[in-house]
C-alpha cells in the first residue's frame, strides 16, 4: 500500500524540523503508540496498539531514521509485528519540508507500507482505510501541538 499527501502547518521550517526529531512529541501524535524507547539518535522502539477490522492487538516495532538533510528531508524505516496474529509490518517513509512564501511550511509526505500474514489476507481496503486515518488523526494531533507552540505570544491589551 502507498500514502502520499500534504499539511500545511503554521510554523517555521526549523520548527516544524524540531519537531519532527522529537520522539516525544512526535509519538504523542501517533494514536496507539505507547511505550516508545529511544535506543540511539535514530532508532526509537514501542507499542503501537491498533483495530484493523474485526481483529485488534499491538504492534510491537523499531522504527530507524535512515536519512535525513536538516531541516528540509527526513527518511524513515519502520519493522514491526502483530503480538495477535504474528503480523508483520514494514514501511517506508519520507516527509520532505519545504518553506511557504506566505510563512509557514509545507510538508509533504509519501509512505510505502507491507503487511504480510492475516492482517494482509483481510483485503486491501480494510487496510488502507485504517491506515489512511491513523494518518489524518496523526496530521491533526501535529497541527494542534505546533499552533500551540505558536500561540504563545504576548496577551492583547484591551483598554
């Protein structure tokens, strides 16, 4: 299955980068994602509980940045299994940012992901619906905590 879109996100570039490389902040916005585990600079582990049509469980993963070029490309490669089914995920992924003329920064995303074992036998769609709105929840969750961050300035003064 591919992913591919775009966010635009009210914050600079190098803020938007930041982010990106702060697995707290990062993981926060992922739903399901739990015990995460930074085991180096690149390579982060955890728990990513989902429900993928009628079966549930939890993925354990690694997940490795393979590249990046601060702050305009990250490159990611992410390994996990089903703790249920045994399940096996791969996925890579690249967000490329960009800066916006009118301020702000652009993010572009594309995602190859594989499911091998009985998540992979459920179908195609049911898969790819649940993938695609992990996706837009996580876009959300980033949007609302850098506005956030953004919003810190100074009170208006009313008289």
């Amino acid at each position: 299955m591919h992913y591919k879109g775009q966010v635009n996100l009210n914050a600079g570039q190098l803020a938007v980068w930041d982010f990106m490389l702060d697995v707290d902040k990062f993981s926060a916005c992922m739903p399901g994602v739990e015990d995460l585990t930074r085991v180096d600079d690149a390579t982060f582990t955890g728990t990513m509980k989902a429900k993928v049509g009628p079966i549930s469980g939890a993925f354990t993963f690694e997940a490795h940045i393979i590249e990046s070029e601060a702050p305009t490309q990250l490159k990611a490669h992410v390994e996990g299994t089903d703790s249920l089914t045994k399940s096996t995920m791969t996925s890579d992924i690249t967000m490329d940012i960009a800066s916006l003329d009118e301020g702000g920064t652009e993010l572009t995303y594309t995602a190859s992901v594989d499911l091998k074992g009985r998540l992979g036998i459920i179908g195609d769609m049911v898969i790819r619906a649940t993938g695609a709105q992990v996706i837009k929840v996580f876009f959300e969750r980033m949007r609302e905590r850098i506005d956030a961050a953004n919003d810190k300035r100074e009170p208006e003064v009313i008289r």
